[in-house]
C-alpha cells in the first residue's frame, strides 16, 4: 500500500498553533503601536502593551544597551514574537509528523 502525506492535522495542533500566532500578533500590535508613538492613555493601547508586556516578560528587557527606545522595542518584542511564531511552527511540524 502506497503511504500517502496529508496536510491534516488534529485540531488541538490547530488551536495551539493559533493560540501561538494570536500571542505574535499582540506583540506586534503594540510594537506598531509604539513605533507610531501611539497614546499610552489610550484604554486600547494601553490594554495591547500590559498584553504584550506578559507575553514578553522574558524577552522585554534583554537587550537594554540600545540608546534608540524604538530600536530597543524592535529587537525585544521582535525577538518575543518570532520566538512565539517558531513555538506555534514547532507545534503545528510535531502535529503533522504525530499524525502520520
């Protein structure tokens, strides 16, 4: 019999993965939002950096050197969101090779 690959995966893989790309996207809603020089004092933006600010508590302060802030932000929330996009890419690979 021939092995065929599909691209099913279980839908716990699907919500994992989403859940993990809906966490990149906050981050890089309030990164928009703070390289546009968003008003903090904004319930929305404000609601979007406490989001982003847990998400990233791990990676929101790791590089402090850089003088520029908006460059500061790119890098520790960059580097949050990718690593949030590569957990979500991890789970969805893990789910497609578990399934077949």
């Amino acid at each position: 019999m021939a092995h065929v690959v599909t691209r099913y995966n279980p839908l716990i893989v699907h919500i994992i993965t989403a859940v993990f790309g809906a966490i990149a996207l906050i981050i890089l809603l309030h990164l928009g939002f703070v390289l546009l020089e968003a008003n903090p004092h904004n319930p929305l933006v404000n609601f979007m950096a406490d989001l982003a600010n847990w998400f990233s508590w791990l990676f929101r302060d790791m590089f402090t050197g850089i003088e520029d802030p908006k460059v500061r932000a790119v890098v520790n929330y960059g580097i949050a969101a990718l690593v949030y996009l590569a957990i979500g890419g991890l789970f969805s690979g893990f789910g497609r090779r578990w399934h077949d």
